[in-house]
C-alpha cells in the first residue's frame, strides 16, 4: 500500500485566503436593479442599464423580471440566500420616472422623482475625448458627499442611506480607486444631484510630445525637420493643458498602473464624465422594506393626533409568497372536501316519467305558440252586398 500524501502548509494557507477572501466579499454590500411596473419607457430602461454600471461589480448586471411570476416579496425573501442588501427599483408614470431605495429586509425606504437625466451616450457624445478602459468596472467607486450639514432628519436618512450603497474603499491603495460618485445637495432646489466620473492621473513634468510618445500615439512628423525640432516645439500645446491648477498637483506616494507615471514624481489628477447624470428630489420616506409607516412625505403632512389614530389601528398583516400559497391550497382542498360531501349526502332526485299512449287514445292537439287568443279577434260588419251573396250560396246548397 502507498503511503497518503497530507496536504501541505501552502496549499492550506491558500485554502484559509481563499475562504477570508469569500467572508470579506459576503460582508460587501451587494444590490439589485430591476425594473418595475408595466409603463417602464425605453428612456427608463437605458437609465436602469447604465446605473447597473455605476454599481459593478457588485451587483446582478443581466438580471430579468417577468411581470407575470415575479413579486417585490420575491426579491425581499431570497435578499438573505444571496447576500443582497439593497433593492433600487426603477418605476415610470404618467408623471414621471420614480428611483427607489430599500435596504433589506427592514428597511427604510426611499422614494425619489428624477426631475432630470442624463444617459451615458449623451455624455461621451458631448466629450471631444472620451475615456474608456477595460477594467474601469472591476472596483467598486469611491463616494463623495457635498453640503450635506446633517441639520434635518431628511439628510441623514439620504447620507446613510447612499454610505451603504457602495462598499468603503481603502485609500491607502491608488489602484482600487478607478471612479468616483458624487452627491450634492442643493439647498434652494432641495433636490439632490447624482453624477459619476473617472479618475486619470497625468505626470506634470513631461511635456506633451513625450506624453504621446509613451502612451504609443505615433505623431505626425510631417511638419517638422527631426525629432529635436518636435520635442523642442511648445507653441502646439493648448493653453488648457499648459496650464493646470495648483491644487490639482501633488507627490505620487506610490506606484501607479500608468505609464509614464513614476512614484515621487509631480502629477495631477483630472476627472473625466462617464454618466449617468441625474437631478433627484426626495418624495417619500418609509420606515420599512417597500411598506411600514410614512416617516416623511413632501405633499402630504398629517398631525400628531392622525398619527396616533393610524398607530392605534391593527392591521392585518401582508401575507408572504409561501403563505399566500398555502392559503390559496387549503382553500382548494376544502372546496374539494365539500363537493364529496354533497355527492354523499344528495338525496336521490325525482325523475320525470314520459307519458305514454296507447293506441286508442291519441296525443293532446299541440297548441301553436304563435297563436293568439280568441278575445282579441274583432268581428267585421258585412256590407249588403256580402250578405246577399251569402244568401245567394245558402239557397244553391238547399237546392241540391
């Protein structure tokens, strides 16, 4: 017999990685984007598509709903099998396009109305330059807040409720910071702007030509003597790339996925518009997933004795999908149950005996349904003339 060979101590240290590594992605918040409703428009589709890019890679980005089969109780129940912590619905009306949030399975949920938008292809049409990369989406995106002072219960219902959204990112490390989200509050309009970007980190000290011949852009020599003549020639440069901000600069503390980027090295960081784009204002505030009690609501506002009626008032709690089956079986297999019942119980019904003749005796005369009765008949007055040839035929009859 040969000898068992155990497992050595590398493979079980990659074994123990791997299951950290798995924990640590479990803890990540995880979320869905769906649409919802029957009078989801194109526009609103395109607008769910390009926010599903906005949370990758954390998220379901081919998910489908079937209007048919699938409820919202569908998503909220199987939210703990697969890790999910949020639901963003996407719904349309007649009035506008609506974009809520809830986090599961206990909530609160918000309601947003999109007063504006902006699709991604709108955007990277409007750039003269576009950037894209591959692994632009491998890493989730670093959020910023802005004049978000906490002051009112509202702000703090939305700051927490996007802080969740998308996973903390460490910025010790530059390469996991690819893109970023941003949120602003705008006190007048009180309405909430939503917009994403891409991060580019350009070195300072190299002058344009030699930016072109790192990145592997070969330049158009035609107009110049040599290669002296082109490095040496700064008057192509446009103003708005000469000219950077001072605040943009700073000392690259650590190496870069860049070419030309080296670290210590002076260099500036530019934000480039991927899209969507949206203008949001807050309507309503529930306190549980998808239902519970009104916290806020922007057209409506009740008193406290209202409140506290609608508190006192039990209601009968909604039924979930396993119980709402099993209701509906029980209600079958009773219906079922008494059916037998009445087969058993029926007493045995009278039956009609056909009437039978004999030979002698012969069937009824059959009344014609279209007959009218004898009273309605009238009897006409007959002219001399008609009585004489009356008199006429009773004599000839006599006769013979």
């Amino acid at each position: 017999m040969g000898r068992k060979h155990s497992k050595g101590k590398a493979a079980k240290n990659a074994r123990k990685n791997q299951m950290s590594h798995e924990e640590e992605l479990a803890k990540m918040p995880h979320s869905i984007v769906i649409p919802w409703g029957k009078k989801v428009g194109k526009g609103a589709q395109r607008l769910l598509q390009d926010f599903r890019k906005v949370m990758e890679p954390f998220t379901a980005s081919n998910i489908k709903v079937v209007r048919r089969r699938n409820r919202i109780w569908d998503f909220v129940t199987n939210a703990g099998v697969l890790n999910v912590t949020n639901i963003i619905l996407f719904t349309q009306t007649s009035k506008g396009i609506y974009f809520r949030v809830a986090r599961t399975p206990q909530g609160p949920t918000l309601t947003f109305k999109i007063l504006n938008y902006a699709l991604n292809s709108d955007i990277v049409s409007a750039q003269r330059r576009p950037v894209a990369f591959p692994t632009m989406h491998l890493n989730s995106p670093l959020a910023v807040f802005s004049n978000f002072k906490k002051e009112t219960p509202k702000e703090q219902v939305v700051d927490n409720m996007f802080h969740n959204l998308f996973p903390d990112v460490d910025g010790r490390n530059l390469n996991s910071i690819r893109r970023m989200v941003f949120l602003n509050y705008n006190e007048e309009d009180d309405t909430f702007s939503f917009s994403h970007y891409t991060t580019k980190i350009i070195p300072t000290s190299i002058s344009k030509p030699f930016k072109k011949i790192i990145k592997k852009k070969v330049p158009d020599l035609s107009r110049f003597k040599d290669m002296e003549d082109y490095i040496e020639n700064a008057g192509l440069l446009s103003e708005s790339e000469i000219e950077e901000g001072q605040n943009s600069k700073f000392e690259l503390p650590q190496p870069i996925n860049s070419r030309g980027v080296l670290e210590g090295e002076e260099v500036s960081a530019k934000l480039a518009e991927l899209g969507p784009r949206m203008i949001l204002q807050l309507i309503k505030v529930e306190s549980g997933c998808f239902k519970g009690e009104v916290l806020y609501h922007r057209y409506i506002q009740k008193t406290k004795k209202e409140i506290e009626k609608l508190r006192s008032v039990k209601r009968t709690p909604k039924l979930t999908p396993g119980k709402y089956r099993k209701q509906k079986e029980d209600k079958e297999v009773k219906k079922i149950e008494q059916e037998k019942k009445k087969e058993d119980v029926a007493p045995p019904r009278a039956v009609k005996r056909k009437h039978s003749y004999n030979d002698e005796n012969e069937p009824p005369a059959k009344i014609c349904k279209n007959a009218l009765p004898l009273k309605r008949f009238k009897r006409f007055k007959l002219s001399k003339q008609n009585k004489k040839n009356k008199n006429l035929r009773t004599n000839k009859q006599l006769n013979t």
